[in-house]
C-alpha cells in the first residue's frame, strides 16, 4: 500500500522509520509547510491525499487547520486516515465516521490517546460483549512527570516543569498540559469510543499550573499521593467525567507510575478492573501505535467506531470529597467537613465545583479526594 504523511515533526519521523522496515507500506509524499518544501518526497500540495494511487494517509499534524480540510478530502476519497491529532479528532470525529460510512474509507485514532499504549484498541474490544462501566487514568507525561518530581525530589513546579522542557517532556508553551487542555481531547475521544456515543463535552476540568511545594508537603502529611486523572463512568444513558488531580492512597496502581509513563484502568462487570501502562507519548510508541492501525487496515483488520444513541453529560454523576486550598473563606459558600490552615475538605460535591473554586480564587489549588 501506497502512503502519504501529513507532517514530518517528530511523529512523522517516526512513522517514517518504523514503515522503513515494511515491505507492504511505501512511504510515496510527505506533506510539509511551503518552506520546507522539496520535491519530488515533500509538498505542499494537498492534493497528493486524493491521488489514485495512495491509500493510506498518516496525519500527525497539530491543531485543526490544515489538518481538518486534509482529512476530509482523504476520506470523501475513500482513504484510510490514521491521526494522531486529538485536537481535530475530538472536535471532528463524528464527521469523520459519516465520511466514512458514506465514502467507503476508515478513520483510526489509536494514536490519539495514551500513545504507544493500546487504550483505544482495548476499549473498542472489550465493549462488544458488554456496556464498559467507564476507565480512569493517567493521560498527560508532562503532568506526571512534574508532579511525580514534585513528589520525589521536593522541588518547586517551575524547576520541576524546566527540567521536563529540557528533556524533551514539555512544549515551550506548555498551557495544553498543565492546564488539562490535552487530557480534556482524549477523554472526549474516549468517551466517544468506551461509550457509543457521538462526541460529548466535558464542561469543566482542572490543571496542575497552581500546585506549589506547601500542597505536595500537605498531601504527603496525609498519606496521601498526587497524579492528574481522568475519571470516566457511564451509567444507563448517562456519561461522567471528571478530569483533575487527585489525592489517593500509596497503595492504588496509578499512584506508582514513574516519571513521564502514563497508565489506564478500564472498568467492567466481568472483568473488574484491567490496568495498562506505558510510553503514552514520544515519537516511536506513537508512531507504532499509527503503524499498527496501518497493518490492521493491511490485514482487513481494523476496529470500527460505531455509535449507538447519544449519551448524555451528567455532572451529578460522580459525587466526590474535594480537597481545595484557597485564600477566600470557602465555609461562606460549602459545607465544610474539615479545615487545616486553608485547606478545605469539601465533600459530596459534584465536578461544577472546579468552576465555582475558579471564579471564588483562581490561585485556588483543587483535588479529589480518595
């Protein structure tokens, strides 16, 4: 099968050197900005992703534009995508499968979320037999290797989060992860996929840019350790997530994942609970995880995403204890089960407090409890 590559950042490479090694995949373009344009192996020209001769269109562009408009023409051609992009599949994926029901091609996003870990293959074989009871995980290295550096070493966020830029772990805006921005896409996307559900919005979620040293020292007084999770449930024809730092015993699976390493727990009757870890970014577990799609559309393989009825939002859902750590006098506006200085224990409360602890304090620092 023939193929083009939209993009040669570090994904694309990488795509570039594991399909090196396959005989049944030929790299034939590689789509680049008009400056780095050099023909005849890199274009400009979009057009190379209708061509009659390609089959396969690897998209591990950034953001929505141009990579939107290149997906679409792909697949009313009848091409197989495979992204990487969870800004455009988290926006556009319902769009997407129409195109592809109505065109003949497929679109795959394994890549998408939790990089070289099999996440979305997971979800979308495990749900066949039954209704998935949710997953919960960690999604962003950035995060985690801050906060698990916080945790380990003492040190202040900043350091902790240059550190991570020199190696490589954190963009020089590093807004998207410390912020929940990239774990917000993918667990749309999950969501969409666990759950049969077109994509749903998530209306609040919380980052990690205001933890300091005092947080992690208050947290480890308590015996407690720091991950940023998302937190997904699905009940009848309603869904749930929950996306920010979570306070949780030593013990617990993701309270142990090291470094930049992400890791998933899927949830179901039958099973109860499967973990996954690993590389859930990085330019080879990513580009193997794209490559794989390739040989699954290779082989006739390849996982549908089929929706069911739309699921809706619900926030009341998931009714949590949350720790907040604020300078306003938060018993004026909650309940409070306990105060230590101004930290907050606020229980039974579901995920609208991230808004309202927000708007009250935006320097507020704010975590489940569990």
């Amino acid at each position: 099968m023939n193929a083009v590559i939209l993009g040669y950042g570090v994904v694309g490479k990488g795509i570039e050197i594991l399909t090196n090694s396959l005989e049944d995949i030929n790299i034939k373009y590689v789509y680049v900005r008009k400056e780095k344009e050099n023909l005849p192996y890199f274009s400009n020209n979009e057009d190379m992703v209708v061509q009659d001769d390609i089959d396969i269109v690897f998209e591990c562009l950034n953001g929505l534009e141009p990579a939107n408009t290149l997906i679409q023409k792909a697949l009313k051609k009848g091409k197989h995508v495979i992204s990487s992009n969870k800004a455009v599949v988290a926006t556009y994926l319902d769009t997407y499968l129409e195109l592809e029901k109505e065109y003949g091609g497929s679109i795959q996003v394994e890549a998408c979320v939790a990089g070289g870990i099999p996440f979305i293959d997971a979800l979308l074989k495990l749900k066949r037999l039954e209704p998935l009871q949710g997953y919960e995980g960690i999604f962003n290295g950035t995060s985690n290797y801050i906060l698990d550096s916080m945790q380990k070493n003492n040190l202040d966020f900043e350091d902790v989060l240059k550190q991570a830029q020199e190696k490589g772990y954190a963009e020089k805006d590093p807004s998207n992860d410390i912020d929940g921005v990239d774990v917000y896409y993918k667990t749309k996307i999950s969501n969409s996929l666990a759950f049969n559900t077109p994509i749903v919005d998530i209306p609040y979620y919380a980052g990690i840019r205001t933890i300091n040293m005092l947080d992690i020292k208050f947290i480890k007084m308590n015996n407690k350790v720091l991950r940023h999770l998302s937190i997904s449930r699905q009940i009848g024809d309603k869904i749930i997530s929950i996306i920010a730092p979570c306070c949780m015993d030593e013990n617990d699976f993701l309270a142990n994942v090291p470094s930049n390493y992400n890791a998933q727990k899927i949830l179901s009757h039958s099973f109860d609970t499967l973990g996954y870890y690993g590389q859930g970014a990085g330019q080879l577990p990513t580009a193997q995880a794209m490559v794989q799609n390739a040989l699954d559309t290779l082989e006739d393989k390849e996982r549908k995403i089929v929706y069911a009825k739309p699921k809706e939002f619900d926030t009341s859902l998931l009714k949590e204890t949350w720790l907040i750590r604020s300078d306003i006098a938060l018993e004026n506006y909650y309940p409070i089960q306990k105060k230590e200085a101004n930290y907050y224990w606020i229980e039974n409360q579901d995920m609208s407090i991230i808004k309202k602890a927000k708007e009250l304090d935006k320097n507020s620092f704010i975590a489940l409890w569990r």
